[in-house]
C-alpha cells in the first residue's frame, strides 16, 4: 500500500530561521528562547503566545480547572458526603477495561480515605457483558445500598437506571461516552461534559478522569495521589493529551515513576520495567495491556485488587497472576487474528467495501477489539470484529481519523441490540441473522466519507536537514512530552540520505543500520512488518522519521526512527 506523505509545513532544504541553532538569547519561557524549529513546532501546534507556551510544555496542577464547574459535580459530592456520614451503603459498578478499573479503583481509594461504607462491582465479560449489570442492582438491593455511582458506563442504562431508583437506590452515572440523542438516563445526577448544558471548559477526560474531577470536589488537594490510576486510564482509553489531561498525565507519570503505590510497583517489577522515567508509551503497551488482560480474559477484580492493595506481598502475587493473564491473551490474540486476516481475504471486497467487517462462532470476546486494531492497522480501514455465540453476537470496532465509527453505527442503530462508544473506538450486540444486514448498511455510510480518509499517510511537521537535528533542537522536543493522541512525536522529513553501513535485522519485523548526508551521520531504526523494504546502497534517498535521544552510561546518542523511505529520482 503507497504511504502517502503530507507536509504540514515546509522549508528551504538544509537551511533554517537565522539563529534556530543559538543558544537562548531571551528570558526563559519565551518564544524566543526556543531555536527557530521548535517555535515552527509550536506554531504548529497552535502555539503562539509565550503564556500559552509555557503553559503547554511546563504542566502545573494549579492550571486544573475547578471541578465545580462541571455539571453534576456539586450536587453529586453533596450527595455522597451525606451518605457517608449516615453510614448509608455505596456501591461503585465500573467496567472491566482500564478505564472503568481505574475509575472504580479511584473512588475505592478516594471512599476508602473517607471512610465511607461502600463496595464494588465490575462485570465479568462472559457473564454480564457490557454496561450496568442487573446482578449488580440486585446484589446492591440485597446489600441495602442507598447510592448507586457507575463509572465509564451508565450513560445509555435507561432502564437500569429506572430499575435501581425504584429499588430505592439514588444512581450517579459518571460517563464521558457519547449521549444517545440527547437522551439521559433517570439517574440523581449524570457527570458526562458532553451534556448540552455543561459548560466545563474540557470535555475529552476518560471517565477515571471524571472520578478524578469527584475526588477533587471531595479531598481537595488530597486527590493528586490518585493521579496514577488517572494517567494509565487516560493513555490506554486514547484520551487527547492536551489541556487538563496533559497535565493530569504528566504528574501521573512521575507518580508512578516513583513507585509509592505497592500495587504499580509490583505491577513494574513482574513487567520487568524498571526506570524510574516513564513515558505513555510505557502506560499503553506495557502496563495497560496486563491492566486489561485481567478483564478480558476472567475477572477484573483481579486488577481492582492489585490498584487497590495496600499489602506488598499480595501485590506481588496479583502482579504475577496478571502477567500469566497477559501471556495467554497474546496467545488468544495471534490465534484469533490468522483466523480474523484469514475472513478478510475470503469474504472481503475492498474495491467495494470501505469497513471490514468479520464475524467467528466462539470467537473470544475478550480479545476481538485486539483483533479489529490489527486489522485497522494491516489495512487502514474501519474494522469491526464480532464474535458469535449461538444466534447472537457481541463486536467490538476498532477505526481511522475520519471515519467516526459511533455515527456509522448510529446508521445502523435498527439493525443492533445495542452499541456505544466513540470515534475511533465502539462496542455493540447484534442478533446474527442481522449479519450481513450490517455489514452493508455500514459499508453504506462509508461510501459518505471521503476516500482518502483510507489511505495510509504520515504527517510531517517540517522539512530539515540531519545537520538541524543539534543536541538543544532535542532537548526542547523532548519538552513536548507525554507524547500520544493529540500530541503526537514530532515527524521530520529529510532528502539526500545515503546508506553508510548495510541494514541488519532487528528481530523479526525490523531492520537497523547507519545513514547520513555528507556532514552527518546516524544509527538508524526502522520496525516494519514488511520484508521487502528496498535499501539503496549508493543512491540517495528521503526519509521520514522521529529523533530520539539516548543515553548509556552517561552518553548521549541520536537515533532515527525511520517511519518510510522513498527513492530519490
């Protein structure tokens, strides 16, 4: 598949802004102590004022927005304090992915400072599926709970809301997914910044960042030691690190970089993660995914226990049952995947559909969003992988910018027992004689989205030379830091390189080996699935690639991580 390259800004070849390579010549903090690259980066990145960029790459918690100016939160925090101090029972339902976990976890250890008379509940995936459990409102009437709270699922519970009000139970649904029309469950009160009338300033927090909010209402500055749970829910559910979750990410870092709650501390040391540093790209593919192994494949109580734990023997323990957890998800995942490219190649049409969309009886539920992220990233389409169990089925969807899975199901809404979700991401049930129904119906909406919304492309920020890439250039990228959705590694593009040693495998899907121009030269590393991938030995060629700066024993070095390669005509 051709990768397209799109410049987002260009400049003369080799050269830049007179001065970009000085050191700072003005007061710290202000643009013009920045080289003229990082300020193009900035600009790029809607950044121009110098308050705005020093908000941007030095994050403070003072720069939280007050939580009372979300909808919800006053009258919620109200309720809940009353509640505890009448000895009335909480139950906290969550969910069983990462952000429902850490949103449960946060308010058990936020219940748990105020001493408040509560108990949790997440879904098992097999047993209860998505969304609030009716076991769950039937065990808290037996419990005699007074105050029902959800987090990260509730928002389209109309009648298990109802249910659990005539129960006698008072429901908060903390949710930041997308709202259903504009209809709202009967709950006492809805903590969702996508409610028409909610004026908070930031609406993309995860739902644990909602909790977070809560807790803040209710602890004050006590709630930063939860910012942990807040930054692993926040990467792994994809949220945009800007604004608020910028700084809420950047703080969750160092916290568990410093390793003061036992249960990531253990979580750390059974990963085999040991720099105290941390980046979000740690959260997403190390720590998030033994999070989520627990939920997808037996009970998420498991990982609630180990968030929650203030005992360091139990959670070593609870660390090692994860990781055996993880190890048979990776191994569901590889066998369902060849069975999913294996649908895809019989029953795929891609000169006429625009969404895959696959289907397996006894497919693990588990492990098809997994699934449907691989297939969108073999083939840069939508893709939605459902797994059957007798007549109905349950799917999971997996998308590319542009295309907002949550509308195109939406489009299909007659046709499904239910769904939710977001853009990129959405859950649903659906009775298998609606299969093929479906799958037309969203191929359907996909013929309303722009074409080349499919193709593979890469953005690039600027156009340089190797010889721009100077030791301060680095260090200022790096102030752009936690990289992830919204804020991604910057992305250069340079022409004129030649090959100076001959490529070496790295592992089985990667390749490194040295280039340079005639002035510079550097390691270069390229992870590709591919295995026909062309190096020139003697003519020139162009790369697109992210710098990245190590360290070993106290020196420095600069490696290139290649993205693509074109020949030079």
């Amino acid at each position: 598949m051709t990768t397209v390259w799109e410049l987002a800004q260009t400049s003369v070849p080799g050269t830049t802004v007179p001065g970009s390579q000085n050191s700072a010549p003005a007061v710290p903090g202000t643009v013009t102590a920045y080289t003229a690259l990082m300020q193009k980066l900035l600009a790029l990145r809607g950044f121009h004022r110098d308050s705005d960029i020093q908000q941007f790459l030095f994050p403070s918690l003072d720069l939280l927005h007050n939580p009372l100016l979300m909808k919800g939160i006053s009258r919620s925090s109200k309720r809940i304090l009353s509640a505890i101090e009448r000895g009335e029972v909480i139950l906290i339902h969550g969910d069983y992915d990462v952000d429902g976990i850490t949103g449960t976890a946060l308010l058990s250890r936020t219940f748990k400072k105020l001493n408040a008379n509560f108990f949790t509940f997440l879904p098992v995936r097999k047993r209860d599926g998505y969304g609030v459990s009716r076991e769950a409102i039937r065990l808290a009437a037996m419990r005699k709970a007074s105050l029902f709270i959800t987090v990260d699922c509730g928002i389209t519970a109309f009648d298990e809301a109802r249910e659990a009000t005539e129960a006698g139970m008072d429901v908060i649904v903390i949710d930041h997914h997308r709202i259903h029309g504009g209809e709202m469950p009967a709950a006492f009160e809805v903590i969702n910044p996508l409610q028409a009338d909610c004026t908070y300033p930031f609406k993309e927090l995860s739902a644990c960042g909602l909790a977070f909010k809560l807790a803040q209402a209710l602890l004050g500055p006590g709630a930063y030691e939860l910012l942990d749970l807040v930054a692993l829910s926040c990467v792994c559910d994809i949220a945009p690190l800007v604004d608020e979750n910028r700084i809420l990410v950047t703080f969750g870092l160092e916290k568990i970089g410093a390793r003061s709650q036992v249960g990531f501390k253990a979580l750390c040391e059974s990963a085999g993660l040991r720099r105290r540093k941390l980046s979000a790209t740690d959260l997403g593919f190390i720590l998030g995914p033994r999070i989520n192994a627990s939920g997808r494949m037996s009970s998420p109580d498991t990982a609630l226990a180990l968030l929650t734990t203030n005992d360091s023997a139990e959670a070593e323990t609870l660390a090692q049952a994860l990781e055996g957890e993880n190890k048979a998800r990776q191994q569901e995942d590889r066998r369902l995947l060849k069975q999913a490219l294996q649908a895809v190649e019989q029953e795929i049409n891609f000169a006429r559909d625009r969404v895959i969309v696959v289907a397996g009886e006894g497919w693990h539920e588990g492990v098809i969003g997994i699934v449907a992220q691989r297939l969108v990233e073999y083939f840069r389409r939508p893709s939605v992988v459902i797994a059957f169990d007798g007549e109905r089925g349950k799917g999971s969807g997996r998308s590319v910018k542009g295309f907002h899975l949550f509308k195109g199901l939406e489009h299909c809404q007659d046709l499904l027992e239910e769904f939710g979700g977001h853009e990129l991401a959405a859950g649903l049930a659906i009775q298998r004689g609606n299969f093929e129904a479906f799958r037309k119906r969203i191929n359907e909406f996909g013929k309303t989205v722009s074409p080349d919304v499919f193709l593979k492309s890469i953005r690039i920020d600027l156009e340089i030379s190797l010889q721009d890439l100077s030791a301060q250039f680095l260090r200022e990228i790096s102030l752009l830091e936690p990289f992830g959705a919204g804020n991604p590694r910057p992305v250069f593009l340079t022409h004129g390189v030649r090959t100076k040693r001959r490529p070496e495998r790295l592992g089985s899907n990667g390749f490194k080996w040295w280039l340079g121009d005639e002035a510079m030269t550097f390691e270069a590393v390229w992870r590709s699935r591919g295995s026909s991938v062309s190096f020139p030995e003697s003519e020139p060629y162009s790369i697109v690639y992210t710098p990245t700066l190590k360290s070993w024993e106290g020196i420095d070095s600069v490696v290139l991580e290649i993205r693509d390669i074109k020949t030079e005509c």
